[in-house]
C-alpha cells in the first residue's frame, strides 16, 4: 500500500480515496491513483489541478490530472491515434441533451469514459478488427460489428427508453443488436437512488424483460448499491422492446480491473438478482489485454495496471 508520503509527494493524497470499513478498496484506489500520476511523470506530462479549471479560485495540484489546455491540445490522455481520434469524433458532436463531462474526458486520467476511447478506439477505426474482437470476447454474438459508438445513449431523456441521462461508455453496434459497455477503473460501490418520477417506467421495462428474480425488482427499485448497473442495464433492455424493432439481440457488458474488489462484488450480487443472465455479462480488463484482440495491448496495459 502506497503510504501517506509517498501519496503527498506525487500529489495524490485525497480524501475521497478512502473507503471506510474496506481497506483493501482503499488501497486499490489510492494504488490505482498513483500509478496515473506516475505513469504522467514518466511521459512528461504536466500535472493538473482541481479544481481542472480554476479559473481564478484557489485549487490545489491533482497528480492524476492534466492541464485542460494541455490535454485538449496534445491528446496526451489517449495512447493510441485511433483512440485520440474516437475521443476528438465524440466530443466534436453535440447530441440533443447529452450528458459528457468534456472537461475530465481530457484532463482525468482516472475517468472511465476516456478509459474506453483509449481500449476500444482503435476498433472503431477498424470494423473488421472490432468484429474479431467481439467475437473473441463473446463468441456466441449474432451478426457482424457496423459501427463503435462512445458516450452513447440511443435518447438522452427520451421516454420511449428511459428518460434518463444514462449512456453506454462503448457500444458495439451489430446489424440488429448490440453490445453496450461500462467500463469501471476507480470506481467504488455508492448506493443510490433511481429516479422517483421515472420509477414506473424502469418497472415498466424490468418486468417486460422477464429477466428478473421474483422480488428482486422491488430490491433494486430503491436505494442500492445496484443502482447504477440496474439502470444502464434497464437502458439496454428498453432498446429490446423499442417500437422500432431496431434491435433483436443485447449485451449489457461490465469491464474492470480485476483487483476492483467493489464492482466484482457488484457484479456479482447483481447476477444473482437475474433469473435469465443472458443480456449481462462481466469481464476483467486483464482478460480483456490479454485475449490477444486489441492493439496495444501492452500500452494499454502499463497505463492502466500496476506492475
């Protein structure tokens, strides 16, 4: 475990890292911190703030940070070229009611959006490559990859889904399905809580899915730990039953870093809750760089895996 020292001195001694009564989270993410203000230091890059734009307020140095100017003008958060040029794609683009945090999608070297540009950026540049790949890491898929979306939702506040600001971090569009990804890194398991005045719609698409165990909706409908993979879930299966018929097939896939003790607990308590778990699936980034499908695997690796 990084100490106290070691953590000031790399400006990566945050409160927020804590996570009470699981120590071994608390190390994961202080870990996990550190190795991206050292993998910064390796390569050079200037170190960023909190809060990224101070704009004239006091704010203190962030070891895992870039400057925002910096960041958006160099790139420097994304490893590859093709994964620079999904993340310049995506945020060029302005969907109606979208939600993005442009701001730590360049300068956050902890944020899983840009986590995801920088795995699956490179298939998006290359379909073929992308369907190889999907059909490494879930052979049994149906039809061909056309498309690799980021920071997608199929309607930021549309009621024909969910009308909510939920989105996929990567989606591998099919002809006919998909499968839509959340990548976890840092992250630490929070309750929340769903939406009240969206309530009956999540009921709404749980119960038609015939995915869930007896009682497991009433669980999951109030304050969870859960939360979160239930709704991005809920989002896939509301494309499943979308008037459209646009999509007959879907995946709702969660990718983390195998010592995440916290999102493979989620993971797992939230399988149990499923009485058909076809449309969720899990996946380690280890499994994931080593599978042999991506390009750069190795750079990936030393960003993003602590020796």
């Amino acid at each position: 475990m990084p100490t106290q020292r070691e953590l000031e001195a790399a400006f990566c001694w945050d409160r927020e890292d804590e996570v009470p009564s699981r120590p071994e989270m608390t190390t994961f993410r202080r870990r996990y911190r550190l190795h991206q203000a050292m993998w910064r230091q390796r390569h050079g890059h200037p170190i960023g703030s909190q809060p990224i734009v101070p704009k004239g307020k006091p704010f203190r140095p962030v070891g895992s940070r870039l400057p925002l100017d910096y960041a958006r003008e160099t790139g420097a958060n994304f490893v590859t070229p093709g994964a620079l040029a999904a993340a310049r794609q995506r945020t060029s683009v302005v969907e109606p009611n979208q939600s993005i945090d442009h701001q730590r999608v360049w300068a956050d070297l902890l944020w899983s959006p840009s986590v995801a540009f920088n795995f699956f950026g490179e298939l998006a540049a290359d379909l073929g490559l992308a369907g190889s790949a999907v059909q490494t890491w879930w052979p049994d898929v149906p039809g061909k990859v056309v498309d690799v979306r980021f920071a997608h939702s199929p309607g930021w506040l549309d009621p024909a889904y969910l009308n909510s600001l939920r989105a996929f971090d990567t989606v591998f569009a099919l002809d006919g399905g998909l499968v839509a990804v959340d990548v976890k890194y840092h992250e630490r398991a929070k309750a929340e809580i769903p939406k009240p005045e969206n309530l009956p719609r999540y009921v709404e698409v749980a119960e038609r899915s015939g995915a869930f165990a007896p009682d497991a909706i009433d669980e999951l409908k109030g304050k969870s730990q859960l939360a979160v993979l239930w709704l991005e879930h809920l989002l896939l299966h509301s494309m499943l039953q979308h008037e459209s018929g646009s999509w007959t097939w879907g995946r709702y896939v969660v990718l983390h870093p195998a010592a995440n003790s916290d999102v493979a607990d989620l993971c797992s308590r939230y399988r149990e809750l499923l009485s058909d778990d076809s449309t969720f699936g899990v996946m380690t980034t280890e499994e994931v760089l080593d599978s042999g499908a991506l390009p750069a695997a190795e750079t990936l690796r030393e960003r993003y895996l602590p020796a």
